[in-house]
C-alpha cells in the first residue's frame, strides 16, 4: 500500500472531509407535539465527535421539547453511543457494511444516562480530544509534554481546525509540536472489535477494545500487520477458519490481513493521531438492515477516495 508523495496530500484531504450522513429522530418520550417534528438530516464529520451536532439538533427540535435541562445524548438500536469515539470510527464499528444510509439515530436532551455514558459537560468533547492527543504523542516521541505546555490559544486553534475539517492548518499547527516528526519508530493504534449484532441486547458487552503502540522497526513483519495487531491485542484472527467472517476497516476503508500500517497511518490517521482499527462480521455474513439492501446499494464508495492506497 506505498503511495506516491504526491497523491499523501489528496488523501489526506479526502479523509478530513468525509462525513457521515446522519437521519436523527427526537425520541417519543421527548416530544410534546401531534405531529412529532420532521427527522433532521445532517452531515457529521468523520474525524469529529457526535456533540458537534447538538447545535443543530436543539434548534430543530428545541421547540417540541419538555420543561428540563439540555443535556444531548444519542442512541442507536436502544443503546447509548460513546460520544468520545470518533464518529466515523462510531459509523464503522456500528453500523457501516451492513447497508441502511443514512445512519439512523435517536437524539435525547433529557434523562442522561449516566450510568452508561461519561459526563458531558461546558467543554468535555475538546478535552477528551486533547487527552487522546496527549496519549499519542507519547506514542509517537516519548513525551507528552508538547500537548500539556500548548497555550490556551494554541489549543482553541488547533481545536478548530478540527471542528472545521481543515486539514493543512491544522498540521501546520501540529508541526510545531513535533508530532508530525515522531522521535520514536512506533504508532499509536486503537482498535475496536464488534464479533455480535450491536442491540439493546448486547450493546457495548459485545465490542472489546485495546489501545497498542506499535513498533514500526520490529523484526517480525507480521508485526505491523492488522492481523498481527488483532492477534496480540485481543487474541482474535482474520485467516483461516477462525477469522472466517470478519473484515477489518480504517477510516471506512477495508483493509487486507496483510496490510502494512505503516503504510496506511500516515494517510488514515484520526485528528487525534490515533490510527482506529475497526474488526466487524463481514458484511457479507452479518444480517442486513431492514429492507434488505446490499451495503453497494445504500452506502457512500468510501473505498473510491483512497485508490491511491
């Protein structure tokens, strides 16, 4: 998967601008009206963050809604989504490969569910986001300390140029933090298993999930593969009979077993400079959606954007 250095900046751009297609629908309990308000439809960035679209979410539904709190909160077969997660990385674990575009969720503004999600208060997705960053950039030069002594200025700069896609910002910023010029042969990796159908049945019992640092100088090639990766981290295969069924996907691309990820991290890493592995069943062996529709048929070529790779 070596690409030229020429086409790096294309990709790269294509990844800081996909979106996921969402359908939201305000949950029954919440609303006042006959008739309920009209779904809204809105695109949400890959690399960002679910919050980013309570804005729009309140102001369309905002006036249907009970006397209470605003608190947003999304849900998607009767569970409640990780807002932490990036929300393409959210798409692809969840619900991408199994056809059914856009991603239907249910948007809540009250009852909280605090006992299934982390707090989400005044400016929690940035922080979490640059604690993910601090995690990376030990990764990527045995110190944090570049993301830790940022300004406060430095931090909303580079913050927006997340919120606003806009990639050659926002690496001009990174370059001056070093992480674009990693002092250690490692990347940090993040990977997300789903082996069962996601339902209120199982929920989040049925996604395993690990965090890796891998070496890129290994002597064992097999090392800086997603099949390596999987092995070590969760024990899980994707050859043979054992790996039978499942796909692995980066930033809604499928990748081979064999793939090397040092290959693949410069081009697909999330704003977080974490590279999300997701491992899912095959969409050719996973149920489809209702309606019965091939992925083909109903989901974005996403894999069109990254011939390159």
């Amino acid at each position: 998967m070596e690409t030229s250095s020429a086409m790096a900046p294309d990709i790269q751009r294509e990844h800081w601008r996909g979106s996921v297609a969402l359908k939201l629908e305000l949950h029954p309990d919440e609303v006042t009206t006959v008739p309920p308000p009209e779904p809204l439809f809105v695109l949400a960035p890959r690399l960002g963050y679910l919050p980013q679209v309570a804005e729009q979410a309140l102001e369309h539904f905002g006036s249907v809604l009970p006397p209470g709190e605003d608190e947003v909160w999304f849900e998607y077969q009767g569970v409640p989504l990780k807002w932490h997660i990036p929300t393409g990385s959210l798409f692809d674990l969840l619900a991408g490969g199994r056809g059914g575009y856009p991603w239907c969720l249910t948007v809540h503004f009250r009852s909280y569910p605090r006992d299934a999600l982390q707090p989400l208060e005044g400016d929690g997705v940035q922080a979490s986001y640059f604690n993910s960053l601090k995690e990376a950039a030990y990764v990527l030069t045995g110190s944090s300390s570049s993301v830790m002594t940022l300004t406060k200025a430095s931090q909303q700069e580079l913050w927006q140029n997340v919120l606003e896609a806009k990639d050659e910002e926002f690496f001009s910023n990174l370059s001056k933090m070093d992480l674009t010029r990693p002092t250690r042969s490692r990347i940090p990796v993040r990977v997300y298993c789903r082996e069962k159908v996601f339902d209120s049945f199982t929920g989040w019992k049925s996604v395993e999930y690990a965090s890796k640092s891998v070496v890129l100088d290994s002597e064992d090639a097999e090392d800086l593969t997603p099949r390596g990766v999987l092995q070590r981290c969760l024990g899980v295969a994707l050859d043979g009979e054992a790996g039978s069924g499942r796909e692995v996907v980066a930033a809604g691309v499928e990748l081979e077993s064999d793939t090397n990820l040092a290959n693949v991290y410069p081009h697909l890493k999330n704003a977080d400079m974490w590279l999300y592995l997701v491992v899912r069943p095959s969409s050719r062996a996973e149920p489809l959606s209702k309606g019965g529709k091939n992925v083909e048929d109903n989901e974005p070529q996403t894999k069109s954007l990254y011939k390159a790779l």
